[in-house]
C-alpha cells in the first residue's frame, strides 16, 4: 500500500501517490553520512519545531483509530540513549499517520517531533494523501529497528522495516479502498536522520527510503 520510493526532494513528494505509504527518499547514503547530516544540516533541531507544539514541551498525546494499527516489534534497546531516539522515532511516525487520518498537513504533533526542515518535508508527504483525499487503513508492522549514535550523542540515524501486506489507503469521497500493486514489495527500509532539540526530543532531520530494501 505504499508508493514507490521517493527521494527527500520536493519535486520527488508531488509525483503521484502510484502506490501508497512509504514515506520519503531513496538513495545509498551510509548510517554515517545520516548522522553527519542530522548533526550539520540547516535545519539542525532547535526550539522552533517543537514550540509549536505548545508553550510547554510536554510530548503530544497521539492517537489513532482503531481502522489502523502501527505495531512495533522489538523497539527496545539496554542503551537510555538508543531507547530515546526508539521512543521518540516511534511518535514521529504515529503523529505522520495521525496526521494523514485527521486530513490535517500543517499537525503540530508531527511538528513536536520534526526540525523545521524536517516538518518541511513531512507536511509534503502528508499531502501527497490529503490533496488527494486519502486516509490510510489496515494494519502495518514496524521492524527491525536500528539505532546508530553519534559520538557526542546529539544526533543518531534511525533505520526500520515496515510492512505494507496488510495496509490500505481509502479514498475519503469514493471509499474506494487501494493497496499495494501486485509484484510490488510490500517492505520498505527507512533511514531517519535524527538529533536532539534543546529540550530533549529526538527529531526527524531527514528521511529516505528504499523498497525492497528490508532484505539486503
């Protein structure tokens, strides 16, 4: 149920949703050169993407119905540091979701949980649904995930697996209902590029994504 895999660029998130989740770019960067870009990018975490969640920096309540369920598998790591860049990557994606379903491009979950780039790019994904009037159902399995840190802590690379067997978009007006292609490979590798704002929370940089890539 996802499209194809698209890279972080904002011409890339205006093609058309051919297939329907996955969220963002392609490419071969290594874990290292994420990390590099999460610690140097532009849009390195600060208060402004997670003020606008509120005045008080408190994490966001996110929920999702019941039509669609994001399961986590092993999301646990020994490490207090891995396990917060676990937590918080975990909410990024629940509040993207969330935001999807609630037809709402601009959620200031999602903002909490992004750098100003980052929520750049979000808001773009996000849309590729809505301005086509497309919630998401089903069921869709988080995995395999990996954490990289780096040195001084301040920045990590995120990686997971999703699986889109069993996912669906549904057209809000028609409620035709739409998943993968047939032949098309329902797992998709992400990379999240992630640091650490002034307050604490670990927050999407940048992302990319390669379908198929769950089994190199």
């Amino acid at each position: 149920m996802a499209r194809p895999a698209l890279t972080t660029t904002a011409a890339a998130f205006t093609t058309a949703a051919a297939l329907l989740l996955t969220a963002c770019g392609g490419g071969d960067d290594s874990a290292a050169d994420d990390i590099r870009s999460a610690g140097n990018n532009s849009g390195t975490p600060s208060a402004s993407a997670s003020s606008s969640a509120g005045a008080d920096d408190k994490s966001p309540v996110i929920k999702l119905p019941s039509s669609f369920r994001l399961t986590f598998e092993n999301w646990t790591s020994s490490d207090p540091v891995e396990q917060a860049v676990l937590d918080d990557g975990k909410e990024q994606l629940r509040a993207g979701y969330a935001a999807i379903i609630e037809n709402d491009p601009d959620s200031r979950n999602r903002a909490f949980y992004d750098t100003k780039n980052g929520f750049l790019q979000s808001q773009q994904w996000i849309r590729t649904y809505t301005d086509k009037n497309l919630t998401v159902i089903g069921k869709l399995p988080v995995f395999d995930p990996k954490v990289i840190l780096a040195k001084d802590k301040a920045a990590a690379s995120l990686s997971y697996c999703t699986d889109e067997s069993k996912a669906a978009t549904r057209n809000r007006k028609t409620g035709e209902v739409k998943g993968n292609p047939a032949g098309a490979d329902p797992e998709v590798l992400y990379v999240i590029s992630m640091g650490r704002n002034t307050q604490g929370v670990w927050q999407a940089v940048s992302a990319r994504s390669e379908r198929g890539g769950c089994a190199k």
